[in-house]
C-alpha cells in the first residue's frame, strides 16, 4: 500500500517537472501554464489585455494592461512581421509600455504579450495586434521661418490611409477636435509676436494614433522697429574727411537698416557682421563708420533711418535728434598778376594789378587778399583788402616800395568761415623812372 502511494506521488511530481521544462523552451504559440493539482489556478499568470497601438515614423509604441501586476517579473513581446511568419520574441520591458524601434514605414506588423512571473513561469499570450509605422510631417508655410500674418496654411504628410488627424497650438491640444485628414489646411496661430508651434496626431484606418505628436514652428513677426539712432561727433561743424559713426539699434539681426543724410545722401546702408565699423556681429544694432567725401555739405541736415527686418516688416522712419552740419572749404580761385608798373601820380611808389576768377561758392561770404614779403602767403600774412562782392575780380595795389619783392594769394569764404586759398603769385616793383 505504501509502495503504491510512493510511485503516484512520483509520477505527479515527474509530471509537473516535465510540465514546467517544457515551458522553458521557445516561444510556439499561446500556452496555458497549469497547475494540475490546483484547478483553480486555471487563468495564472494573468493574462495582458487592452492591447492599444501607437504609430509613428519608423516606430510601434505599445500598451496594455493586467489585472494583477505583483506578481510580474517581467514583460515579452512577441512580433510577427509578416501575416505568413511566425512570432518571435523580440525584446522584455518591466513596464507596461514598450517602443519598438527601426522598422519599415509602411509594413504591417502584429504584436502579442505576455506575462513572466517569479521562478520563470510563462503566462498566456494576450490577442494580437496590428501596427503600420509611417512617416508623418506637418510644415507651416511650406517650412518658412518668419510669417508676418497669423493667418497660415498648413502643409501635412502622411501616408496613404490616414483618416483623422487632430491640430492644436499647444500640446495638450486643448479644445481640439479630430477632423477628417487633408494634406493643407488654412490656420490661425495665437496672435503675440514671437516663436509659434502647431502641433498633430494622425488617425489611420484601423483607428491606430500617432504615438506622441508632430509638430513644427515658425517665428510670427508683424512689425519692425526702431529703437535708438544715433551719431557721433555731435555739436560740431564737420569737413570732408572727417569720420562720423552713425547706429540704428532695432534688437533683430539679418535685416536691412539704411539711412539719409538730409537729402544729399539716402539709402546709405549699415551693418551688423562685424564690419564697416560695427562692433558686435548680430547684436541687432546695425553701424558704419562713414568718412565724409569731399564735395558733401549740409547745414544742419537731419538724419532719418528705415529698417526692414528679415521676415519682411517694415519700421516707422525714425529721425535723429541731433543734426549735422557738414561744410566743404570753398573751391579756390586763379589769381594771376596783370600789371606791374610805377604809381601814374607818384614815380617813387611802385603798384601791382591782381585778378583772378570769380568765385562760384552757392554760400560764398567775401574775399580776402593777402600779400607778404616772403612766401608762403596765408591767412597770417598781411590783409590787404575784403571783397563783400563775388562779382569783384580785381585789385590794384599801390603805394608799393620800389625794388621790392611782393608775394599775394586770395582767399574765399563762405557763410561757415571756411576758406580756401588761391594759387600764390608774386612780382618785383620797378626800381625807379
């Protein structure tokens, strides 16, 4: 009777040991651990259900659920990557999600799961599942980086069978609503200046979602600005050849900032790489250093400035509140010695005849002639006479010794007390009758 009890229990125990070993081995379908002495352990381990499916560009995100995960040591997934092949485990997660990675968009892959609880024992598969990993793309405006309307169109790719698809400027998408898919969409960003987003999720025909979502953003700017333009040397009559440093701060970089100069120069460009005097490369502070040319003269001339800022906005003009005065030295005259001859009425005294050409100086003031003993002839030698007249062309200078070297130059002014030089001539008196 012993003996007989002793071999049954053997043969039971052998069973569960065959039983269990033969679990171990790989993977060939749905199998139902039991325990043969235990009926009511008929659906352990439990079972994933739930299965959801998330697409996205060459990649399946999966999820599931179970009743009871205390007893979970670990998770397999199982993946068939054609409808004639078999399962074949892939890969095992702790988790309740799993992100399969580098496939091929457009192939249709199915999944199961199942459950590995404590001492190795296997669970049942869950049902099996379908996923079509494909690329999707959204662009605003054709992929532009400025827009100066909140008035876009959306550009939206994905592959044949997409159904819905969900749009929202936030990525909650909160008060979105699925809409039929259409690969342009006209759209209303938010209306503050500065970065926007647009955001998708894509339904296909079996009802899978994008997993996360797809977005893309473009920079709104609806004006351009003006924030500071200056200039230095200030309160100063300028000439040609002196350096005047002009900024126009507008806090945007890449676009255009111009200036004029009364309405002698315009559209006299700045700069903001580091060059032409600017000194921080895309500061949004756009510089020149300017050297005055020869020939340019205002008075008191105002300086206005335009920027157009690189999404295409235009600024207000903005004028400066300083002026500027530039002044060119008058264009000398010829001055030539016409006649050098005694006094008519006094034969101990000698008298030069100077001419020269009239001055053409739209801001002309006077002439000076200036006469030494010695050259040169500047404006520190002796005056000898002032022309108020530009239509005056010459001059007798008489009462001059006799036997003596002369030496002349005249100088124009105009209204800024610039003056310039002629050419110097010079003459010896006669020595006597």
């Amino acid at each position: 009777m012993k003996k007989a009890v002793g071999r049954g229990a053997l043969l039971i125990t052998f069973g569960v040991a065959l039983l269990f070993f033969s679990n171990c081995e790989k993977d060939h379908g749905p199998v139902i651990y039991l325990n043969p002495l235990d009926s009511g352990q008929a659906s352990w381990p439990p079972v994933p259900h739930n299965l959801s499916i998330g697409v996205g560009d060459r990649t399946v995100h999966l999820s599931w659920e179970l009743s009871d995960t205390t007893v979970v040591k670990w998770y397999r997934i199982a993946r068939k990557d054609s409808i004639d092949g078999d399962f074949a485990i892939i890969d095992s997660t702790t988790t309740k999600s799993y992100v399969d990675r580098g496939l091929r968009n457009g192939r249709t892959y199915r999944y199961r799961v199942c459950v590995v609880v404590n001492h190795g024992f296997i669970g049942q598969y869950s049902q099996e599942i379908a996923a079509t990993p494909n690329g999707f793309t959204i662009a605003i405006n054709d992929g532009d980086k400025y827009t100066t309307s909140t008035s876009v169109t959306l550009n939206v790719s994905a592959p044949e069978g997409a159904r819905y698809m969900l749009l929202a400027n936030d990525s909650l998408f909160t008060e979105a609503s699925w809409e039929p898919f259409a690969p342009n969409k006209s759209w209303h960003l938010t209306s503050v200046d500065g970065q926007k987003w647009v955001y998708l999720k894509v339904r296909d025909l079996d009802d899978n979602e994008t997993s996360g979502f797809h977005w893309d953003s473009i920079l709104l700017d609806t004006r351009a600005s003006i924030n500071a333009l200056v200039f230095s040397p200030t309160d100063t009559v300028l000439s040609p050849g002196d350096l005047i440093h002009f900024s126009v701060e507008t806090g945007e970089t890449q676009g255009r900032a111009e200036i004029d100069i009364g309405n002698v120069v315009t559209g006299m460009q700045l700069f903001d790489d580091g060059t032409h005097g600017d000194q921080f490369v895309e500061d949004g502070t756009y510089e020149l250093n300017f050297v005055v040319p020869s020939g340019l003269e205002v008075i008191e001339a105002s300086v206005k400035a335009r920027f157009r800022d690189e999404a295409g906005n235009n600024s207000e003009e903005r004028t400066s509140v300083k002026t500027l005065t530039i002044q060119k030295a008058p264009e000398p005259v010829t001055l030539v010695i016409a006649s050098v001859q005694l006094s008519p009425d006094d034969s101990t005294t000698a008298q030069i005849e100077l001419k020269w050409t009239r001055s053409q100086e739209a801001d002309f003031d006077h002439y000076i002639v200036y006469r030494d003993l010695s050259s040169p002839v500047d404006i520190s030698s002796n005056p000898i006479e002032l022309f108020n007249d530009i239509q005056t062309t010459s001059l007798t200078d008489s009462r001059l010794d006799l036997s003596t070297h002369y030496f002349y130059s005249i100088f124009v002014y105009d209204q800024g007390s610039l003056c310039a030089g002629s050419n110097e001539v010079d003459a010896i008196t006669p020595s006597g009758p």
